[in-house]
C-alpha cells in the first residue's frame, strides 16, 4: 500500500514539475513510478494513454522536441527510453531489465569525428510486444504486434507481426593447453 502512494506522490510530483508536457490519461492510481525512477523532459512531451509501471533505475526522457506516447507499458528496472524524435510504445508492452530504446544517433563527419548533431528517426513498439532483458532498440524501428525480442538482441529496421527474434549466439569453450 505505502509502495502504491510513493508511486501515486511520485506521478503528481512530475505532473507538476512538467506542467503540460508530461500527460497520463489513465487513473492516476493504475499506475506506479519508482522513487528510484527518472522522468526527464528537457524539451518534448511525454503522454501516458492509460498506465505505466516503472520499476527501480528506468529513465525516460525527451530532448529537442522530442516526443513519447506510451499506451501502456510495464518496464523492468534499468530500462532506459530517451527521444529527440518519436518513439511510440502500443498497449501490453513488456520491457525487460537494462534494455535501451534510442530514436537518434551521433551524426560523424568524415573523418569519423562526432559532431554535435544527432540523426533523427522514430521508435514504433505495437500491442502485445514482450522484450527481453538487455535488448537494444536503435532508431527508424518497427516492433510489429504480438513479437518477442529475446534477450541480448540489437534491433533495427522492420519486424513483422507474431515473430520472434533472437540473435544467434554460440558459447564456445576451448580448453587451455598447459606447456
């Protein structure tokens, strides 16, 4: 109960402090932010249609005008979701530990130097989207309805409806040879 109204405290708190660029549509008690959670909005909107679980260490964030709309999302601890363009998360979406949701990229010069600029796209995650634990979604990402992203994976482009991605790893033990 006492973790319930922290999490209710902490969601008036950010309403305030953000006054018309931090928005939940949803029953404000439905929904729940750590303390040890970041909600930061430097410049950019971030909207809650109905509710958000935001467990210990996740940080979402906008910059530059940034945009986030969020259905409704569970998010595990350490998930970290900044925009500078538009990342849209659906209903049902399941975020799992120390994963990343990046709508940008360091724009590089020739000379592989980075410059101050950012590339820009979007983040697009449909309904009933289950991400595993330490997934890396990059910018210009579709996450089609009811997919799975399996632990570890990168993520970048198209991914249809109903699959299942996982990237293929190996475990290769060699045995050392004493001299």
């Amino acid at each position: 109960m006492i973790k319930k109204l922290i999490g209710i405290i902490r969601i008036i708190i950010i309403k305030i402090k953000y006054l018309g660029k931090f928005k939940i549509l949803g029953k404000i008690y439905n929904n729940y932010i750590s303390q040890f959670s970041n909600i930061n909005i430097i410049d950019g909107k971030i909207k809650i249609d109905d509710k958000i679980y935001m467990k210990k260490g996740s940080r979402i964030g906008v910059n530059k005008g940034g945009k986030i709309h969020i259905k409704s999302c569970y998010m595990n601890n350490n998930v970290l979701c900044i925009s500078m363009g538009n990342i849209q998360i659906g209903k049902n979406v399941s975020i799992g530990p120390n994963t990343v949701i990046y709508d940008h990229d360091h724009a590089f010069n020739e000379n592989g130097k980075i410059d101050n600029e950012y590339k820009i796209g979007s983040v697009v995650i449909e309904d009933n989207v289950w991400i595993g634990a330490g997934v890396i979604i990059l910018r210009n990402t579709t996450i089609g309805k009811n997919c799975i992203i399996g632990a570890g994976t990168i993520v970048k482009g198209n991914i249809p409806n109903n699959t299942i991605v996982t990237t293929n790893r190996e475990i290769n033990i060699k045995k050392l040879v004493k001299k």
